[in-house]
C-alpha cells in the first residue's frame, strides 16, 4: 500500500534501481577488498556465469554461496568477491556492483584503511 503513496508500481519495483543509482554512488565502493551480492530467497542468478568468468579473469574469488556478517537475513545467500586481500580492480567492482544494481539485490563491501587508494 505505501507504494501507491509514493507513485511506485509493481512494475517500477520489478525493474530495480537502474543504472542511474550504480553510477551516483560508485565512487564509494572504489577501494573495497571485499565485496558481497546479497541473493533473496526468490532471487534469480541471470548473468551470474558471466560476471563469474569476468571476476575471475581480473583475478578475483567468487564465491556462491559464500558467507558474511552482514547479511540482511538467514535465508539470503551470499555472493563473495575477493582478491587475496588486495583491493578488487575498478573494472570487477564495476561489473559487480552493476549487476547487482540491475537486478536490484542488496550487497556491501569492505575498505581497509591500510590498503585504500590515496585521494585525488
């Protein structure tokens, strides 16, 4: 009911937040050395196979399902993206954060104070 308030529909929910929302605030999830895709119990992998060949051509380690702290509830499953504990490339975390934002899945990342790329 509180959608209709707001001028949301069905079809608006179903189509996710869009490409617009991943280029607003990517520039937050540059330098994270880890990075997670939260699955809903309902949720559909479509892509997964290729940003999964992509990920591990840049070098990354995916894992599904993997494991995390943060995640929003038991029966989600985890998507882990990890380098060996370097920072993900620009191009995986690009990719990643993407299709997660297209398929409108929760997902969050780390950024180790240590290993964060210096400021502009």
């Amino acid at each position: 009911m509180w959608r209709r308030a707001y001028g949301i529909t069905r079809r608006d929910m179903r189509g996710g937040s869009g490409t617009e929302v991943d280029a607003k605030h990517f520039d937050e999830v540059l330098g994270s050395s880890e990075f997670y895709v939260y699955i809903p119990p309902s949720g559909k992998l479509k892509g997964y196979e290729e940003m999964r060949a992509f990920l591990k051509a840049e070098g990354c380690l995916v894992e599904y399902p993997g494991h995390s702290d943060l995640a929003p509830n038991k029966n989600y499953q985890v998507v882990a993206i990890t380098q060996s504990g370097n920072l993900l490339s620009d191009a995986a975390l690009r990719r990643a954060h993407r299709w997660a934002h297209q398929r409108n899945f929760l997902h969050s990342f780390f950024q180790p104070l240590t290993l964060r790329k210096p400021s502009p």
